[in-house]
C-alpha cells in the first residue's frame, strides 16, 4: 500500500512537469496540479492513520486477530485459504512465523497400562517453593494418594500432596542441601485420601481456593507472568488454556482427552467459579482432524482457533494474541490433564494424578501412550523397550524446553511426555562446509524447505560453541509475537529492568523462546538468559 501510494505520487508529479511547453502561461495548471497531489498526500495519510488506529483499538481490545478491523481488505481474506468446516465459522488466527522442527519417533496411537513401580514428587518444578520445603513424614513412614507430603516453609497452608500411596523410602538432596526428589514406592493396591469438596456451583471463589489448597491441587495452577505458582488473595484476570502442543513429538490431547473427558469439563466448571474474567480454550485449526468434542463443544469457555508451525500451540503466544498481558495483570494456566486432574478432584472426591505419558523418539523400538501417574521413574517406563544404540539420552518433555534425565531419574510434574534421542558425542568432519548429513534447520544451505514432510532422526549435537551475541534477525522469524527477544535478552544481560518490561518480559516465558535458542548461530542459552531476567523481576517486586 505505502509503495502504490508513493509511485501514484510520484507519477502525478512528474507527469505535468513533463508536459510544460516550458512558457510561463501554465504555471496556473502546474500549481492546480501540485494542490491535487498534497490533498491526495494528505487523504492517503488520513485513511493509512486511521486504518493503524483501527488495528491499535482492536488490539487493545483483544479482537485484533480475530477479524480484519482495518479499511483495507488483507492478503489473507482476498487469496487466503478458507478456514476449516469444523470451525463452525468461527474466527481463525494465523500464525506465519514459526518454525516445525519434524522428528522421528512420533508416538503411536496405542494406550498401554504403565507398569511404574516409583514414583518422585520433585519440588523444583514448582516454581515458588523454597529450595528446602518442610517434609511432612520421615522415610520408611507409609501415605496416601492426597496426602500432604511436604509444605512450603512460606506459607504453612501450602501443601504438596503425593501422587501415589506407597512408602517414602528416599529423600534426594542437591547443592546447599536443597531437597531435590521425593521417592515413592508405590502400593500395587492404590489408597486415597477421600476429601469433601464444596459444590462448584454453590461455593464460594474463598471456599473453592481454601479447598484446592488444603486438597494439594493450588501447586499445579500457574500464574503468568514468570510462570509461578499463583497468589491466593490475588483474582486472576483470565485462564487460558490450550488444548494442542505444537513442539517436536508432542502428545496429541484430542487422544488423552477421550480417556476421560467428563473430568475435563468438570475442571473447566470449576475454574469458571475461579475468575471475574473468562476461561480461554485455544483449539487447533490446522488439523485435517476436527479436535476431539470434549474441546469443541466444551461449555463455560470461550473458543479461540489457532492455525499455524510452532510455537502456535503455546499458551503464552495465545495469550499475546487474544488478550496480551498488562503491567499489574495477572492470568493463570493450566495443562490439559491438570484440568483432568482438578475434575476428579470434585468429581471423585480424590486427588488422582493420573497421566497418559506418550513414548517418543527414535531411539525407542516401541513408541506410544502409557498409563500412569505423575512423577512416574524413568526406568520403568522404558523397562523392556530396549534402545537402538547405547548414547541415548531421555529427556522428559520435548527436545526444545525438557530436561534430561537418567534412568534413575523421575519425568517432571508437569510433562506428560519423554523423549529419547541420541547422544551428539561425534563431530561431523567440515560439517558447516559441506552439509551432507540431512538435520532440521532453517537455513536454506540444508534443501530442507524441497522436503517439506520429511522427518529427521534427532541428536543433541550442537554443532558449534557459544560465540558473539550478535543481532540477525532469527528470533523474530521464530516468534508469533509483537515483541524483540533479542533485545529483551540484551536488556537481560544488562541488568536494565526498564527496558525488560518495555520489551515484553511479562508477556514470555522459556518455552516461548525455546525456537530462538535452536536458531541461535550464535549458540546463546536463550531459555537460561530469559529465566535468570524473570528472576531479577521477581526480585525487584
């Protein structure tokens, strides 16, 4: 538009100019002339100001990306390709930048009962526990599935109940003594702890929090920004949720849901009792498969359709693009099978930390779903899935925002996958000279863009070192939000609080930033930078 209107200018202008008989009598018409082009100039400009207040106004409003509220129609709407039929109509936001990292490994559709005999509470994965939280029974001592396991040492009401019944029989500890896991052995006959939960439909929002609390569920919400866990005096603006992951190898929700869909929309009527606000469903639009009805016809909600690579399956890029975060606004999240989880709550009068757990990688001769329970060991998932290799490394997550872990390591509160990959431990020989090894990349040294469907078999090689921190413009081809990390993440180095909240830290967390640290030439740990910067915010108040 800008480009038309400065070569329509431009021609009106010279146009004249190259008629003149080069005499005095037509200075009349030339001024005639150059009055038509500053009026049109000045109309342009009335109707381009306008159109960006219009976009402006609907942003603030939340509506930006659900409808074209410009003057002008977009590419989108006259060559676009048409929504689909299972969207009902509904508005539906594109997401151009991204990135699809296509893996090896994708978990079958199979459901298999887990054969996990222990379990770990971790409480690092709660963001907001003290380091060392007050153990509530010593090892050796017997518990219930429900029951208070440790506190925090802050806020005494604060529990973190166990996933299983079993016996504690070890307490892991890291640098400065910090409690690192919690280890179960579970009963083969699970016991719970039954609680008498207040009716959603008649409580209170002070007795629905009081009880969550006391019940062990209040760790399992989490408050953006800084991904923590949230206030109880504090009333959250929205609750988001999105029902698909996007990342390399993720579970697919609409297969986990129909495992137990009633508990999922209990949850949801409970968290509708929680805010002032609206609880936000993000659905997937890019499927050939229409989501699973537990999501399309979920009731209390309000539906948002999202279409496009990864990170589009994030809740923070959906937050960014229905109603973005405020300074002083606060709203929280929750993971599909957490609203399962907050379900049976009321629903089974039980805290039951059942996960479906998807198999992922490779490096796996079977891959697939597993029922089992939070925190569920390592070893035991993959017992009798022998690996094809001896480097492998687990990661429980995806292989953008996990963390590894060993056998005798325990999957984190909040995955619901584990990924096995091979150990990059061999360099490739003038690998960035002569790029033979097919790799998911970006760059178009690699004919990966030829290829679109192809997957590749994954490694933690990171071919190369960490090196100058210098600006080129990947991070924003990456991220589907109206923000620079690369700028944030400077202003994170520098220590200029100022400039992290102008930039958007507020708005992100790792996981929305993990594309820019698999792009990075320059091997910076972006996830780490931005973590550290949400620290110093924290700290600052």
């Amino acid at each position: 538009m800008r480009a038309l209107t400065l070569s329509t200018l431009l021609l009106t202008i010279t146009l004249p100019l190259f008629g003149q008989s080069g005499t005095t009598t037509e200075l009349p018409g030339i001024l005639l002339t150059l009055m038509g082009v500053v009026a049109l100039l000045i109309l342009t400009l009335v109707v381009l100001v306008g159109n960006s207040m219009l976009h402006v106004r609907a942003r603030e409003m939340g509506v930006a990306d659900k409808s074209n509220y410009g003057v002008f129609p977009t590419m989108a709407e006259l060559f676009g390709r048409k929504d689909p039929a299972y969207t009902g109509g509904e508005p539906v936001t594109r997401l151009r930048r991204g990135f699809d990292i296509r893996l090896k490994g994708q978990a079958g559709t199979d459901i298999r009962e887990g054969e996990v005999n222990t379990y770990a509470v971790q409480p690092p994965n709660f963001v907001g526990m003290p380091p060392i939280p007050r153990v509530a029974i010593e090892v050796g001592a017997s518990i219930k599935a429900g029951e208070p396991l440790c506190y925090d040492k802050n806020r005494p009401d604060l529990p973190i109940v166990s996933p299983v019944s079993g016996e504690l029989v070890e307490i892991r500890r890291g640098p400065k003594r910090m409690i690192t896991h919690l280890v179960i052995l579970a009963d083969k006959e699970q016991k719970y702890l039954t609680l008498s939960p207040p009716d959603p439909a008649k409580a209170s929002r002070q007795e629905l929090v009081a009880f969550l609390q006391s019940a062990g569920f209040w760790p399992f919400l989490r408050q953006r920004p800084f991904n923590t866990i949230p206030d109880p005096g504090q009333s959250p603006r929205d609750i988001f949720i999105s029902t698909f992951d996007s990342a390399p190898l993720a579970p697919d929700n609409n297969l986990i849901v129909e495992t137990d869909g009633e508990a999922f929309q209990a949850g949801l009527d409970v968290l509708g009792r929680l805010t002032d606000g609206q609880v936000h469903l993000g659905l997937n639009a890019r499927s050939a498969q229409a989501p699973s009805r537990w999501f399309a016809e979920a009731r209390g909600v309000v539906r948002h359709w999202f279409s496009g690579p990864h990170p589009a399956g994030n809740v923070g890029v959906q937050i960014h693009h229905v109603r973005p975060l405020k300074p002083g606004e606060i709203v929280w999240t929750l993971g599909v099978q957490d609203v399962m989880t907050l379900g049976r709550l009321f629903r089974d009068r039980r805290f039951d930390a059942s996960r479906v757990v998807a198999l992922t990688g490779a490096e796996l001769t079977w891959t697939g779903y597993v029922r089992t329970r939070m925190g569920a060991s390592v070893a035991d998932l993959i017992r009798g899935l022998p690996a094809e290799g001896e480097d492998i490394r687990f990661i429980s997550g995806d292989v953008l925002t996990g963390a590894a872990k060993e056998p005798a390591d325990f999957l984190d509160a909040f995955d619901d996958q584990l990924t096995a990959v091979q150990e990059g431990r061999t360099h490739e020989l003038f690998g960035w000279l002569l790029p033979l090894r097919p790799r998911p990349s970006i760059s178009r040294t690699f004919p990966n863009f030829l290829m679109p469907g192809m997957r590749f078999r994954a490694e933690t090689n990171t071919h190369g070192e960490e090196r100058a921190f210098v600006v080129t413009g990947l991070y924003e081809d990456v991220t589907p939000m109206d923000i620079y990390p690369q700028h944030l993440l400077k202003a994170v180095l520098a220590g200029d609080f100022e400039k992290m909240e102008g930039l958007g830290i507020y708005e992100v967390v790792e996981e929305d930033l993990a594309l820019c640290e698999f792009v990075c030439p320059s091997k910076v740990p972006v996830q780490e930078i931005l973590k550290d910067g949400m620290r110093q915010m924290q700290e600052q108040g």
